[in-house]
C-alpha cells in the first residue's frame, strides 16, 4: 500500500501557492488560511515553470500530508504552444491519477464533487478511498483548475480512514479555494490586509 500512495504523489508531485506579491496584477489561487500547518513540516520545490509546497503532520510522513502545485503556462509571446487544458485533459489526468488505486486497492471509489465556485473556471474535483481487506487504508481530496495563466492541482491525503468531521473540514477548505483576477476593472480577489 506504500507504494500506491507513493506511486500516486510521484505521479502528481503537487504543491505550490500563488501569493500576492507587491502590485502584482494578474491570476491568483486563493486558499483558505490554514492554521494548523504552520505547524507541519514544509517541503518547497521550484523549477522552471513549476512551483510545489507540500505540508507533512510531523511524525507522519505521507500519512497525513497536503500539497499545492502550480505549473505557469507559457506566455503567448513566446515560440512555444501554450499549454492550456482543456476538460477531456483533465480527465485523462484524472484517470492518470486514480489508476495507481484502481490497480492496488481491493476496493477504488473515485467520486465526483461539485466546486460551488466552478461557474466560470475549468476544473475538476473528486474524492477517492482506497480499501484493502474490507478496510479504509487511504482517502484522497483532489481539486485541479486551468486558469488563464497557470494550472493549479491541490491535494489532500490521509494514508488511514479519515474521521467525517475533519474530512469536512478540508473539503470546506477546498470548496473554498479558486482563482481570481487582479487588475481588472472589477476584481474578482478578496481584498488585502494590507
């Protein structure tokens, strides 16, 4: 079972968060505050048009860990073909990512959710369980979004069968995680503390 969770974050290696830097005008991925991984063991990652922030509950490893990738598509002046996704990619990198489970666990349920703020934005969310032997080994929250300027693939993993009220918790917390526009006329990011 190692190796399907193992399998699954090499597949997907996710993480990144976009910030609000300066006077920064453009695409933003906004996530709730999380308190509780200022806490967690941070691992950071940053290559060319790819940054990753992976948060581990100390102790734990991959048991209990959270990820945000963000990979920048190339810019329209350049030689190269953007790298836009479109829905069937999507579900192709679904189906990528679920296969690790479909051929390790006894028992793979891959279900979709609905994102209360997809109105405008491609995207794809769904949860997964993974059983061996009549028991939750694994449950995984996915969310992934192509915006105007990056692709962004957040996940949530609890390598044990995780409790309904912290599951709800971090669903809420992806249910609210989407991505605005700065700069516009009427921007769609929530105002700044700053």
């Amino acid at each position: 079972m190692k190796h399907w969770i193992a399998a699954v974050f090499l597949a997907t290696c996710l993480s990144g968060c976009a910030s609000s830097r300066g006077a920064y005008h453009g695409e933003h991925l906004v996530i709730p505050f999380i308190e509780e991984l200022k806490q967690w063991q941070l691992f950071q990652k940053e290559d060319e048009g790819f940054r990753s922030n992976m948060w581990q509950q100390p102790g734990e490893k991959w048991k209990d860990t959270y990820a945000v990738s963000i990979y920048t598509v190339e810019q329209p002046d350049s030689n190269e073909k953007n790298q836009f996704i479109n829905n069937s990619q999507l579900e192709h990198k679904r189906q990528t990512m679920d296969a690790p489970g479909q051929q390790y666990c006894h028992h793979f349920d891959s279900q979709q959710l609905e994102h209360p703020k997809q109105a405008d934005m491609q995207m794809l969310y769904w949860r997964t369980q993974c059983q061996v032997e009549g028991a939750v080994v694994a449950e995984m929250l996915h969310l992934m979004i192509q915006g105007n300027q990056s692709f962004y693939q957040i996940q949530k993993i609890w390598k044990f069968d995780v409790d309904e009220l912290e599951f709800n918790l971090w669903k809420s917390r992806f249910d609210n995680t989407f991505i605005c526009h700065q700069g516009k006329q009427a921007s769609t990011c929530p105002k700044s503390d700053n």
